[in-house]
C-alpha cells in the first residue's frame, strides 16, 4: 500500500488499488516522527504485554458470542460480504470493520494508543510495510502471529519483513507492490516510440533492462517530443533505492555515514542530473495537485507502477485512454509498499482475532481481496489463482494486469533492510532531492550537503 499511502479507488471497475502505499507530505514526516517521540512511553509501558493465551483467548472454541474489530484504512477488499462469510463459519462471531480514510489517519491513531497502553485499539490494526521498522522496537506490544501451518503460505521476503530479528512474527502480509512500468501509449506514439506493450518491455530492455536504458530512451524521447519521461525525481529515485540491500544502515541496524555514503550518493546524483539536467522529469511531487494536474495535461509519459498505483493513475486520468503497463522494470525487480494485519497484545480475544487474521489472508480470502479491490495478493497460492492470472484492466487498454504483476513479483528477490533509523535518513535525501527537482531552491551538491547536515542533526553517528 503502497508506501506510501492510500488512495480509494473508482470502485466503478476493478482495478489495482491505489490504497498501498505511503504518501510522504510534511504531514506524513510529522506521523513518522511520532512513534520515535513517543519511544520512552512504549519502553515505559512494555513489560505487561505478551500473547496472553489464558486471559486473551476467547473465540477460537468457544460458543461464547464475541465481536471483532478489524481496522484498516482505504480499502483492504474486505466487502461485507466477505466479513459475513466468517460469521457464517463462526456463528458466534461478529466482526466489525472501521476503515481510515488513508493511512496516516489510521498510524497515528495506532501509535497514539499503542503509547497510552494499547487500550482503544482494535482486535485486528492493519498497518503498512512503512511502519515496520519502529513496531518491531516492540514486539510485545503484538501476538507473534508465528503459526508452522502457515509455513510457505507468503513469499518468503514478505514474512522476513515482518519477523524481529528474535523470530517474532508481528504481522500476516496481505498485499505488496511489484512494479512495473505504466505508459501513456498516445504519447509514445506521438514521440516516435513503439506502444504495444510487448515492445515497449524489449526497448526498455526487457528482462535485462537497467536504469541507463530507461534514462536513455527517455532522453531520445523527451528530446523529440519536448514531454517530461517521468513524474518526478523523487518517484524515480524511490524504485531505485528500494533495490539496494542496505541503503542506509548495516544489517545490524547500524546507520550508515550518509557524508560517506556512496551508493545512495551516486543514486542521488544519477537521478537528478537525467531529472534536472537532461529535462526527463516533469517536476511533479507525488499526492501534490500539480501531480494531479499532470495527468490532464500529457505531463509525462512513464512512471514507476506498483500494483497499486492503478487506482491512482486512473482516478486522476478521467477522459485520457492512453495509459497501458509494459512488463518490464529497470534494474530487474523491486517492490514498493503492501501491508500486513496484527494483533495488538493486550486484546481480550487475541486467540479468535489472530485466527481470523490467519482467515483473512488465507490464499482464498486474498484472491476475493483482490477481486473486490485490486489489492495484489502476497500469498503465492493466490498469485497462481485463475482469477488473478486472467484478471485484465480496462482503463488500461485491457493490460493483463494479473499477469504482469504476477511475473514482476517473481522476480523480486528479498526485501531490502530497513532498520528503525531507515525512513529518517530517507526523508533527508527526498527531501534534498525535492529542493531540486521540484522546489528548484538548489542546486544537486548544495542540496545534498544540507542532507549530509540533517542526518549529523539526527544524532545517529
């Protein structure tokens, strides 16, 4: 859910979701400061938690009519429907669903209560794969979700990101977000490119295709047509950072120097010179209304397209039919955004609420998820699923979007490492990016030296 964050989708017709991922306003920087500033409180407050089996059970076995809240925010694909079919197989079970409008709203209400002692949280808190990194400083705060007959359920990356390094497992994985890359094909056409999708994959380089190729065909293009390639800088540099194993800190959890940093430096420096100097972005900050604008006004032709970032491609492209999804993606696979269901600890029904989670992301309740909201699924009995396989999109020229992300998901590897100081030292460096690319208040090295003085200012070193 996608990071970053959460856009509902025209339920009109199916598409991706837009729900997954994690917008990074200001607004969204304050909310991810705000599980830091609040660590004192959880350390404070942390040695009463725990899975709870004799006083938390209830529901599992019991006749004893109970009801269970599932939070989530936008829109996980769990219709009425779907939450009536468990009462079904549970009569004495009622569930209750409260839906967030995006998913800052539902994170600060999570960690609000989680520092207040859990009480008011529901049953069942979805969160995004964003959150990770500082929920799992607390573990106990969780039921570990560890259960052997889930064993092979996920994709392995998928539970990795949610297991503590102690092997508690806080959460079970609902969607993630494979990328691809989505086109406007009327303006490929209009810059002398190809448009069928098969051929739009082999100019990019097809399975071998790499960030110069992708910098490179857009350069001939924006040099023939005067159209941005892309969004913006900061979009780009997202898929291309989420491919480094540790960008920013050591497997340990030790922050890297980012005055030393080269990798994430050359990152830096290659996006903003194909951005900014070879004029292929269109300066266009994501969830910002310029952003939205430039979909009505042929602002670029490609972005970098998880799974979910359909629904928000096709809210914001009202009258545009151009927009297809070519199977391809620079550097090999990559993964942007998802997110997982927990159990906070101090539930008085962990026992029934963590096997109705197990429930809601078996393999068959995800693929309905999907079918109702586009969510792409995280279990691979699911992605192997007929219905996810011929699943097709119609705002998108009938792209067989089942498929592509289904092969662009297998190709993703492992998780990159994001420890609890990861999305600070990030936001320096989007940030610096955004100085250039979008605010055009620096230059790349003035930019990038206030990065190297913000991440000195964190006190991390």
């Amino acid at each position: 859910m996608g990071a970053l964050p959460l856009r509902p989708t025209d339920k009109g017709v199916i598409v991706l979701s837009s729900t997954r991922t994690t917008r990074r306003s200001r607004k969204a920087i304050v909310a991810t400061a705000g599980l830091a500033a609040i660590t004192l409180t959880l350390t404070a407050c942390s040695g009463d938690s725990g899975d709870d089996s004799d006083g938390g059970g209830g529901g599992g076995d019991s006749d004893e009519p109970i009801t269970l809240t599932v939070a989530t925010f936008n829109d996980f694909g769990y219709s009425d429907e779907l939450l009536a079919s468990y009462t079904d197989e549970h009569p004495n079970v009622t569930v209750e669903q409260t839906k967030a409008a995006e998913s800052g709203d539902a994170r600060t209400n999570l960690t609000t209560k989680l520092a207040a002692g859990g009480e008011g949280l529901a049953d069942i808190e979805a969160i995004e794969v964003d959150w990770l990194p500082e929920l799992m400083e607390y573990p106990d705060k969780f039921v570990d979700l560890t259960d052997p007959a889930l064993d092979g359920r996920w994709v392995d990356w998928k539970v990795q990101q949610a297991t503590t390094t102690d092997g508690v497992l806080i959460g079970y994985g609902t969607d993630i977000g494979p990328e691809a890359i989505c086109y406007r094909q009327d303006l490929f056409e209009a810059g002398g490119l190809p448009t069928d999708p098969a051929e739009v994959a082999e100019l990019l380089g097809g399975e071998d295709a790499t960030w110069d190729e992708y910098f490179s065909v857009g350069k001939e293009f924006t040099d023939a047509s005067g159209t941005p390639w892309y969004d913006s800088a900061g979009a780009t540099f997202q898929g291309m950072i989420n491919q480094l194993p540790n960008a920013y800190e050591e497997s340990d959890g030790t922050p890297k120097d980012l005055a030393t940093n080269t990798d994430v430096q050359d990152l830096y420096n290659e996006v903003l010179t194909q951005s900014v100097d070879n004029g292929l972005s269109a300066g266009a900050e994501q969830w910002t209304g310029d952003w939205d604008a430039a979909f009505q006004n042929d602002g670029f032709a490609t972005m970098l397209c998880p799974a979910w970032m359909m629904g928000p491609i096709e809210e914001r492209s009202g009258g545009i039919d151009g927009w297809n999804i070519a199977d391809v993606f620079p550097g090999g696979g990559g993964n942007w955004g998802g997110s997982f269901l927990t159990v906070p600890a101090n539930g008085a029904n962990t026992d029934a609420a963590k096997e109705l989670a197990a429930w809601l992301t078996d393999p068959a309740q995800q693929t309905t998820a999907f079918e109702n909201a586009g969510t792409f699924p995280s279990q691979i009995e699911a992605q192997e699923s007929d219905a996810v396989m011929a699943f097709t999109n119609e705002f998108f020229n009938d792209a067989p979007a089942g498929e592509i992300f289904t092969n662009r998901a297998q190709v993703i590897g492992e998780a990159p490492f994001k420890g609890a100081n990861y999305f600070s030292i990030h936001q320096q460096v989007q940030d610096a990016i955004t100085r250039v690319d979008v605010e055009k208040t620096d230059d790349a090295q003035q930019s990038w030296d206030k990065a190297v003085q913000g991440f000195k200012d964190l006190g991390l070193s």
